[in-house]
C-alpha cells in the first residue's frame, strides 16, 4: 500500500506538499513540524515538534468515499494506539479520543484523480499551549513513556496498510461494528453542531459512515457536523 516516504524537517503542511506535486499512489509525507497544519474544515491542526504529522496519496479510483475513509482510517489509528498499551474511541467522523482528549485527527480530501488522507498523532509532547491546551494530550502525558517516531510510524502504517487493503476489497460493512464499538457517546444524548444544530440520542452509524441520531421527530441521518455531548439542565 505505502511504496515512498519522504520525511521532512519542516513543511507547511504535509497534505500541500501533496497536493502541489504529482507523487503517485502510495507516497507518504512526513514532517518534524508543521507551519500551517489543518484539520476538517480548515481549522488550524496544533503542530508542535514531538507528534507525528504524516500524509498519503492514494488512487481516487479506489478510495472515493471520503466520508467513511476516515471512518477506516480513524479506526486503524486507534486499533494501533491500543496495541501500544492507550485505550482509544472513536469521534465520529474523524477524531481519536483517549480520557475524554483528542489524541489524533484524519482529514481526507478529494483532488483530482488522487485522495490525499492527512493523520496528525500526539506523540511526545510534554504539554499542550493555546486552545488546545485543555483538550489535547499525548502518548507520553498517558503513559510517561517517549516513544521512536519513526518504528511507531512503521507499526502505524501496517495496519493501516492492511485495514485499506480489505476497504478496498471489502468494502464498508467488515469495519462498520469496530467502529461502532468504539464510537464515544454511544447511547448519550448529543447535539450536533452544524448550520442547524439537532439533538438526540446517538445511535450508531450506518452502513455508508451516517451517523444515526434519534430525535423526537424520528431517526435521521447525519451526514456533517461535530459531536458534542448535551449537557443536562
């Protein structure tokens, strides 16, 4: 699956190193350090030296769906981080949780006839600063350890390499239950916070990556928006 990888010191994002040449299917880029890296909607993406920011190129032919490529994606992040001893959930649509913090955000996008998935994961910083301050944390604030970046990027990359393999024969349906299983806010009441936000209980997703949400009109389906959980009053 992964054929090339650059490493760089510094970039401004590793998704417009891609974006901006033609490297085929199977290159990864790696950064240090990010100037300008971002995450879903165009939000700034914390990139201070310690994590490990890293995009791919694959065929737009076979990975189309970029709703639940990172469905797919998000699931091998925390399936891996699981392996290293960090128990992991999942926030629909894109984000990896540990203890109620955000550890690790994929962000596909669609140009041309390429898919370019971008994966930030805090690695060994020692401490957040800024908005992310309160609701980042790390593989080494969890468990205290420093890790090699560059063997967890390897151990990362096979099971990844592996989980879109059998996407890409399989399809959906083999990842749907995992990812249900580790979805945060399972059976809680939410709101979704979108042009028109809705609240209701979480239910699940669907076979195509929707978020089921039961409201007092009935079951919709939820194809954008952030997850929030709804305080009681």
């Amino acid at each position: 699956m992964f054929s090339h990888l650059i490493w760089l010191r510094e970039a401004d994002s590793t998704q417009e190193v891609l974006r901006k040449a033609e490297f085929p299917p199977g290159t990864v880029v790696v950064a240090d350090r990010q100037k300008k890296g971002k995450g879903r909607k165009g939000r700034r993406w914390e990139s201070q030296e310690g994590g490990l920011y890293f995009s791919f190129v694959l065929s737009e032919e076979d990975f189309s769906d970029t709703l639940q490529l990172p469905l797919v994606v998000g699931l091998g992040v925390s399936e891996a981080l699981d392996r290293e001893g960090v128990r992991t959930v999942l926030k629909w649509p894109n984000d990896v949780y540990a203890k109620g913090r955000k550890i690790a955000g994929v962000l596909a996008e669609r140009t041309g006839a390429r898919v370019i998935v971008g994966v930030g994961l805090n690695v060994n910083q020692r401490a957040f600063e800024g908005e992310v301050a309160h609701t980042a944390i790390s593989l080494y604030q969890l468990t205290g350890k420093e890790r090699d970046r560059v063997d967890l990027l390897c151990r990362l990359l096979e099971v990844l390499g592996q989980g879109l393999e059998r996407f890409r024969e399989e399809g959906f349906a083999p990842f749907r239950r995992r990812i249900e299983e580790k979805l945060i806010f399972k059976g809680e009441e939410v709101v979704i916070l979108s042009e028109k936000p809705e609240a209701g209980i979480l239910k699940g997703i669907d076979e195509k990556g929707f978020l089921l949400l039961q409201t007092a009109e009935g079951e919709r389906k939820i194809t954008s928006g952030d997850v929030s959980l709804r305080l009681s009053r």
